[in-house]
C-alpha cells in the first residue's frame, strides 16, 4: 500500500486569491496557471497497519505541529473516501526553496493526492484527483492537469476543479524565478485568503476578473505574448492591491521585489518578450518566450538583490511514479 507521485508548481498570471468557502477552499474567482517542469516534489506515501499515527517527513525532516496536522487531515479525507482506516508515513522531497512564493504547497498537496488516493486503491480521475489536491491548498488542483490550466471555480465541492487549456508544448514559454529572498514566508497564503474580503478594493479584483480571465485564454490560445503580458501583470497589481489594503495589511514585497519589477517594465519596452507577475512571496516571476533565457538570465543575475534564478519551462501534471 505504497505509491509514489511527482508533480510541479505552477505559476499563475491571472491569480487565486480569497475563498467563498474556506473549508472546502471554493475560490472567490477562477484562476489561470501555467506547470513549471523545472522545480518538482517528490512524494512517497506508504499505508501501514502497524502504524498508530501519520508521520511527515519533508525534505528529509520529520514535520510536525501545524505542518503534520494539514497532511494528516488531508489523509483523512482519502482514507474516508476509501472507507480505510490506515495511518500512513508520507515523505516528500522538494527540488527548491520552500515557502518562498513558490508555490511549494501546490506541488505538494497535488503529488499528495495521487500518491495517497493510489497507494489506497483509488483509481481516480483528473478532475477527481484536482479536487481532491484542492481541499489541501487551492492552487494544488491546478498541479494536478498538465500544461496550461485553468481552475472552473464552481459553488460548490462537485463543481470546482481545474482542466487543461492547452498542453505544456503548446507554446514554448520560460519562467525565470529571480531569488531575492528564499526565507519562509512570515504569513502563509492560507492566512491570506482569509484576509481578501477585509480589502475595500476586493470587490473591484473580483469585479474585473472574468474579463482578464477571457483575455487570458485568448493570450495562451493564440500564443499572443503582448496580450498575456499586459492581462498578467495587470492582475498581479490587483491581487497585491487588496493584500496591501487589507486588514491588517499584507506586505510580501522588498525594496529587491521593486528593483526586478521595475526593470523588467523597462526592458519590455526596449522589446524584449518579458513580463512579471508576483505571488505571496518576495520573489518575481519573470514570464518569457524562451528565445529570450540567456539575455534575460544574464540580465536578471546583474541586479543588485537578486541572488540566483531558477529557471523552467512549461511542465505536464502529476505523474505517477509508481504503486505497489
Ligand atoms: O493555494 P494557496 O492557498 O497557496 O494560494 C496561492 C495563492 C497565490 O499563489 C498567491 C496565487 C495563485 O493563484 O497561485
């Protein structure tokens, strides 16, 4: 009753951010990602009679407090829909900084579900297996198909699940991580979602959303870089907006953020098929077409803060490694 399961971060342009329900994490809005195949978890969960309590191994460390009980209250769910009543030991690697604007919680909790609901005998679906990823963190459910995704929002736990909308060789973009700052995020996105609806500019976010989420499509559909730039670093500003006017505020920038922000701006107006989106973290996202990795590698690791990029192509879903 062991299984093993791979499965990337994926880096949003128009985001996810505060939820309706936030047990069952039903999102305010939809959202539209892109899998990173550079940056991976690797999850092994193995079921074990003899056991008497869950156990989370996390980069080598055994978890504990918060960290054990979000696993194991996940494990909980799969063990109910496979009416088994197992613990299980899960041990999870991941191949980049945790915590750090990087999504590592979608990559986790997506590798997480495939690997516990098949090491159980579950043989699910997609869009059973991104709801699933869903109840441990949003943005998971988006992890779980491959290449460009987006999350259908739904009303309720049936209805809300992401689907492809096109796969990972579809259109050959990089995303360029530039580190400024690869320490744990002082307040977890978790916390975060609950602050959205504190922001007198959530509604406008929400408001507007529908709109960047067809333009959206439209951009990755017709490989249109322009448009994908101009939709995505207009809805990062948003979502940054109303974690900036919340209450209490939510503050994830630096003076480094700053610096990257500004000059990628800069360099797309000299030309260059770039464009930057930040999540809830310091660290840029520094979306391309991957014709520009060298110079905007070079260019990224010449300015001052920034302490190395990871970069990644377009990456598929969760894959399983293997069951037994
Ligand atoms: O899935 P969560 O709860 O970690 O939320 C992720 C939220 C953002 O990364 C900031 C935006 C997104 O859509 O990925």
């Amino acid at each position: 009753m062991r299984a093993t399961a791979i499965a990337h971060p994926n880096i949003a342009f128009i985001k996810y951010w505060g939820n309706r329900d936030p047990r069952l994490r039903l999102p305010l809005t939809g959202s539209i990602s892109m899998n990173l195949a550079a940056l991976e978890t690797r999850t092994t969960v193995e079921f074990d009679a003899d056991r008497n309590a869950d156990a989370f191994i996390l980069n080598g460390r055994p978890a504990s407090g918060e960290c054990l009980t979000r696993v194991s209250r996940f494990l909980d769910r799969v063990r109910e829909k496979a009416e088994r009543q197992l613990y299980a030991q899960v041990e999870s690697v991941n191949s980049y900084p945790s915590g750090a604007g990087i999504a590592s919680s979608a990559a986790g909790f997506a590798a997480l579900a495939l690997a516990a609901s098949r090491a159980l005998g579950l043989e699910w679906d997609e869009a059973q297996l991104s709801r699933l990823a869903r109840l441990g963190s949003g943005s998971a459910c988006r992890s779980i198909p491959s290449g460009f995704v987006e999350w259908l929002p739904g009303s309720r736990d049936l209805d809300s699940y992401a689907v492809q909308l096109a796969p990972a060789d579809h259109w050959d973009l990089i995303d360029l991580v530039a580190l400024v700052n690869p320490e744990h995020k002082a307040v977890g996105s978790s916390a975060g979602h609950n602050l959205a609806e504190t922001s007198p500019l959530n509604p406008l976010r929400v408001a507007g959303v529908p709109a960047r989420l067809e333009l959206c499509r439209q951009a990755i559909l017709q490989r249109d870089f322009d448009l994908l730039a101009r939709v995505t670093e207009e809805d990062y500003q948003w979502m940054h907006a109303v974690m900036r006017t919340s209450s209490p505020p939510l503050l994830y920038w630096t003076a480094d953020t700053e610096v990257v922000i500004w000059h990628v701006q800069s360099w797309r107006q000299q030309g260059h098929a770039l464009c930057v989106t930040v999540d809830a973290g310091p660290n840029p996202h520094v979306i391309a077409l991957a014709e520009e990795r060298e110079w905007a590698l070079t260019a990224l690791r010449a300015l001052p803060g920034v302490m190395d990029v990871l970069v990644s192509p377009v990456g598929n879903g969760a894959q399983l490694v293997q069951a037994n």
